[in-house]
C-alpha cells in the first residue's frame, strides 16, 4: 500500500480572483451561500447511444497525479476497450485555467466540488446520463444530497471527507477539542502548531470558531475571522498544507489543521479529532465536459470506476473515503483500525458543511490569505 501525497487544495499561480475573471467571462455567476443546489444552466440536448461502439472512443482525462491506480490506462483498455490518456493536474487552479480559457481537448475531469459547480454554472458541463451508469447505485444516497450538486446532475463525487485537528497525544496538555485550541494553543502546545494557507481552509478553523457559515461572504465574517487568525498566527510553528503529516511523526509539531486522509493515524501517538464546532465537508468529484465527442466512454468510465474493487482502491491507498457503499464494505478492517477516520459514516459527514463556490465573493478568501501570510 502507497501513501500518495498530492496537491488537490494547494494553491497555483492561477488565483481564485483569476478563476472569478475567467468564469466571468464563460458566463458563469456568484452563487449565495445558501444555496442548496446549483442546477443545469440548460436542458440536455445531446442524445447518447447506449449501444455505442466504444472500441471506436477514445478518453482524455486529466487528474491529480496519484488519485488513481497507476495502470487505469491498461484496465480501462482491457476492460471498456478503448485507449484513455491521462493529463494530470496538480491543483485545481490549474486545471481550471485551462478549461475556462477554452480548452477542448479533455473529455473528462476531476475537480473539487465547488469548482465542479463553478464549471456548471458556466456552461461547461455535460449534464449526466444516469441510464449510462448502473453503478451509480453503489453510491450511499447520501451522495446525492451534497449542496454544490443536490441529486448529481452534473459530477458523481469520487472521494469525500472532512477537516479536523491531527494532533500527537504527547505532545499537548489535553485532547484538543474546539478550534480554539488552534488559535489560542496553551501549554505544551504553544508554538508547536501547523495552519493551512490553502484559502477557504485558512479560514475553516476562525469562522467555525466564530460559529459563521464556511461559506460566508459577510465582510463584518470574514474581518473577526482575520482578527482571530492575526492573532493565531503569533503562537503558531508554521502554516503547511502538504508536510504536516511528517512534522507530526517527527515531533517538530503538537497539533495540525488536517484533512482527515492525511493525519497518519498510524503512529498511535497520533488521532484526529472534529471539533466540536463542527466542520466541512469536501468532495472530489468526476464531470463530462461539454465539449467531449466521446460522451458514451466517458459515462462507461465513471461506470467502471464505481464498481466496488475499481474504487475501493482508492481507499486502500489514499486513505480518503469514497461515497460508495459497495467499495468501502469491501475495505480490510485493519486498515480501518489503523486509520479510523476511514469509518465515519455518511451521516456523520453530512453533519460537515458542504464547500461551494462563490462565485467573485471567493476574491474575499484570495484577499484574506494574502494578508494573513503577509502580516509580520
């Protein structure tokens, strides 16, 4: 088993204020807070053959490198018979750019929930054909109450989790909590603390402390969300999105903000915690571009990977969930004991609060993050 380290959330050069421009221009829309859908800009139109020849398809997918089994090409071929080419992207950014500054050459994406909505609401997507998939009734029916997609009608979420602190046991005078812990650590704890800069997740522990919406875009929110974090910042060892893990095992850090595949709850020195003021939930998901001339392969994709074996391998590597209750039945219980997190329930995620975009309000995260690193 590998433990695959990518960068699904780490910002690119390609900004969240770039992203609103972009989108801007494809037409797409800010989207409130409370929201609880993002629907279809347009009716499907393109009618798709079920009977069609997928020998004669072909697939160009792009996906963060290590989210999927190194020989997908050769399954895909064996199994679908057809050639799949993967692009891979490191960041969401990344992809992004490319897609909202016209880029037609990918026939099938992997993004995060909020930016799957973004793509949606500018027109970008193929709305689903749930005929062309059958597996899509391995996924727990929770999965089709996520807000930036209710009912999947354009993205079938691929993996899912939450926030919470990843902490050594050791290392801090008493089990963390509240988010508070973070932001004013005490104790043994004090300047031993990791934060994210990635942006909506610099902001996830202020505002949940402040028992605010992660999806707010109220300035008077997101100035006592900066306050808190201003003064976080001064009794912190770092901010880390990508090595927080390793800190942790080697003891140069008490606590970190983590997304709960990454504590490496392996070490039993170390657990992971939701804090009692809640937390969000995020998804990673697969969507059709509109663009796509190989919309049948595309579905017979996402249909292969739902098979159980297919996307239990997803938890047995990366050690992310997935929202599909035929693969995770299937996972060895050890690993489960290894790294508990794998067992929480879809209910017990649903408790967290769906990411979802917000259209040119997400300058107001790019801003926040700008000026929490800059402060001296």
């Amino acid at each position: 088993m590998s433990r695959i380290r990518y960068t699904r959330h780490l910002p690119a050069a390609f900004t969240a204020a770039g992203l609103v421009l972009a989108l801007a221009a494809c037409g797409g829309s800010s989207t409130s807070p409370d929201s609880t859908a993002a629907a279809a800009p347009s009716a499907t139109t393109v009618q798709l053959d079920p009977n069609a020849d997928l020998s004669k398809q072909s697939l160009s997918m792009s996906i963060w490198e290590g989210y999927s089994p190194p020989d997908l090409p050769q399954r895909v071929k064996e199994n679908l018979k057809f050639d799949l080419k993967i692009a891979p992207h490191a960041t969401n950014e990344e992809i992004m750019a490319k897609l909202t500054a016209g880029a037609t050459n990918f026939d099938l994406v992997f993004v995060s929930g909020q930016y799957a909505q973004a793509l949606n609401e500018a027109g970008l997507l193929e709305p689903l054909h749930p005929e062309l998939i059958p597996n899509l009734a391995n996924l727990y029916p929770e999965a089709a109450n996520l807000s930036y997609d209710k009912g999947n009608a354009f993205s079938v979420p691929y993996t899912w989790g939450t926030t919470g602190i990843c902490y050594r046991t050791d290392m801090v005078d008493a089990e963390p909590t509240s988010w508070n812990d973070i932001l004013a650590p005490t104790g043994k704890a004090r300047g031993k603390v990791l934060m994210m800069t990635t942006e909506r997740w610099l902001a996830l522990p202020a505002l949940k402390a402040l028992k605010k919406s992660i999806n707010t875009s109220a300035d008077a929110d997101l100035a006592a969300a900066k306050d808190l974090l201003l003064k976080a910042k001064s009794t912190m060892l770092a901010f880390d999105d990508v090595t927080f893990g390793d800190k942790l095992k080697a003891g140069q850090a008490a606590m970190a903000v983590a997304w709960d595949g990454w504590c490496p709850t392996d070490d039993p020195k170390i657990k992971f915690k939701i804090p009692s003021e809640g937390s969000d939930l995020w998804a990673d998901t697969m969507v059709i571009m509109k663009s796509s001339k190989n919309k049948e392969a595309a579905h017979a994709f996402i249909n292969y990977i739902l098979d159980p074996k297919v996307h239990g391998w997803v938890a047995a590597n990366i050690l992310y969930k997935v929202p599909n209750k035929a693969a995770m039945d299937q996972v060895d219980p050890s690993l489960m004991k290894t790294y508990p997190a794998l067992t929480m329930t879809p209910a017990e995620l649903l408790q967290g609060e769906s990411i979802i975009d917000l259209g040119q309000d997400s300058v107001k995260y790019t801003r926040l993050s700008s000026e929490i690193q800059a402060a001296q």
